[in-house]
C-alpha cells in the first residue's frame, strides 16, 4: 500500500506547506538514491490558500476544470479518472506531481456538507491512482474542516508540525486525539499519527528550549517527536523564488533538517513494508 503523508495542525503559519512540499520532495530525492523502483510523489495540495500548489507549480489560476475542486464535484464513478487528469507536473522534478488546490475549494466545502460519502471524496478516487506513485504527501488547511477530514481519510500517517511556542504546544494534544477520532471513530485503523515535527526553532531563544524539552519529557508526545526544523530565512527565501529549500541552499541549516527527517521517514516506510 502506498504511504500517505498529511500534514496537519488546526493552527495557521505552522508550517505545514512549507513541510509538505519540502518532504514531497525529499522523498523523491531519497528514493532516486537509494534505487526505489519509483521515486514518484503525488502532492496533494487541500487548502483553498493554494500555497503548496503556487510554490511547486509557479501557478495559482487552478480552478473548476483541473483541481481538486473539479475531483470532489465529479460523478463519482468519474472521480479517478478526474483526480487523474487534474494532476500536473511540479516545477521542482519530473517525479513531483501536484493535484493543486484551488480558491473554489471554500464553496466545495458548503456544496458536500451533508452530501453522503462527502468525506471520502478523496480518499476513494485517490485509491485507484495511489498504486502509480511511491509516497503521497497531503497539505492541508489551518482548521479541522470537511477538506482536512478528507485529507486525513486519505492518509496513512499524519504529521504534526508545531512552533516551540506554549500557545501552540497546548492545544497538541486535541490534535493528536483528532486524529485518533478519525482512525477508531470512522474506522480508518491504517492512519496512525507519524510524529510531531517542531518546526521554525531557535535555539537561541529560552523559551523555545523550554518548550522542546517539556516535549521530550511528556509522556505521550515526546515519543512522537520526530523531528525539529530550525528557523531559518532560507525557507522564507525559498518561498518567494517558488524553490524549495534543498535547491534554495542545499547546506542551509532547513534543508539539513528536511533532510534527515525524510531519511528517516523512509527508514520507517521500508520497515512498515517489511512487517
Ligand atoms: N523553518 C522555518 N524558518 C523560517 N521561516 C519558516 C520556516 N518554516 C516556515 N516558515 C515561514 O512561516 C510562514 C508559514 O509557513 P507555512 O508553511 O505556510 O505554514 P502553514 O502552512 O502551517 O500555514 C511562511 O511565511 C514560511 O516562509
Ligand atoms: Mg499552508
């Protein structure tokens, strides 16, 4: 079964874009070097905000006719077909694909509340199309809404990014329990929450040290800790020239962090296959 990745936090400016499209291309990097039969990752971007689409594309006029917009209102014997042709290609890598996410996604939301099977609208058509690639990456929204209940329906492993700041750090735990919700409640026993990633950490800052070892010493989410990104301008910089981090500046302390983190995901995939 292929892995699939959702970035997830109800809270905005966490950095789930910036995680999802990095990761999404980590992947690839990895896979290409350690000889995978296929090194193609699907990126699906959820959010209305089009950031993860406009970063990996150069593109932000995605709308009714080749979204993921036009997958959720397609008939739904047509929707593989659909989900399929929606697809383009990234400007990072031949092997990155994106499903872009458009403005219209808001309304979708209005329009499928309360339509029946609304929140398998991806999870269903993406089943056919998910055999093509060797990982998929879900960017999703700041909210805990129809799209993201999507986006985590279609995934097998949920990341959390956080900023070591107390606000964000306390409100964790009902996301991780969200999460829970999805797997026992709606019956979805392949998603398990991968890990919690720290991201835009500054060492030099005391109360960002605080707060990472309080969450190593807890003791439900400091096993889940998977990784910290540092902050680091060259993410910002990245973003504004539609690059991603590792071509921005391969040696800036983000890309070493990405890095490792996608090595490790990999590890943990070739492990979860093996069982
Ligand atoms: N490690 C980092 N260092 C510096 N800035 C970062 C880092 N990660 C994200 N950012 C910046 O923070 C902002 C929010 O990140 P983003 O990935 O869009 O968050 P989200 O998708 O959770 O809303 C962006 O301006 C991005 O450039
Ligand atoms: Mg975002």
């Amino acid at each position: 079964m292929t892995r699939s990745i959702v970035l997830t936090n109800h809270k905005g400016g966490v950095g789930k874009s910036t995680s999802a499209t990095n990761i999404a291309l980590g992947l690839v990097h990895v896979l290409r070097h350690i000889k995978a039969n296929n090194s193609r990752v699907l990126l699906i971007d959820t959010d209305s905000q089009g950031h993860a689409s406009l970063v990996t594309t150069g593109r932000n006029d995605f709308g009714t006719d080749n979204s993921l917009y036009t997958v959720l209102m397609a008939d739904r014997k047509e929707a593989s077909r659909v989900l399929a042709e929606c697809i383009v290609p990234s400007e990072w890598d031949a092997d990155l694909h994106v499903l872009p996410a458009s403005p219209m996604l808001e309304g979708a939301e209005r329009e499928l509340t309360g339509t029946a099977g609304a929140p398998y609208r991806i999870a269903d058509p993406l089943s056919k199309i998910a055999p093509h690639y060797a990982a998929i990456v879900i960017d999703t929204r700041p909210s805990f809404s129809l799209m993201t209940e999507m986006g985590l329906l279609a995934a097998t492993d949920a990341i959390v990014p956080v900023e070591p700041r107390y606000l964000e750090t306390v409100g964790l735990l009902s996301v991780i329990n969200k999460i829970n919700d999805i797997r026992e409640g709606w019956r979805h026993p392949n998603l398990r929450v991968s890990g919690i990633l720290v991201t835009k950490m500054d060492s030099r800052i005391k109360g960002h040290n605080q707060l990472l070892n309080e969450l190593k010493s807890h003791s439900v989410l400091g096993q889940l800790l998977c990784g910290v990104i540092p902050q680091n301008e060259a993410v910002s910089y990245s973003h504004h020239n539609h690059l991603s981090v590792f071509n921005y500046d391969p040696k800036a302390p983000a890309s070493n962090a990405y890095a490792e983190l996608v090595s490790n995901l990999v590890r943990q995939m070739a492990r979860r296959k093996a069982v």
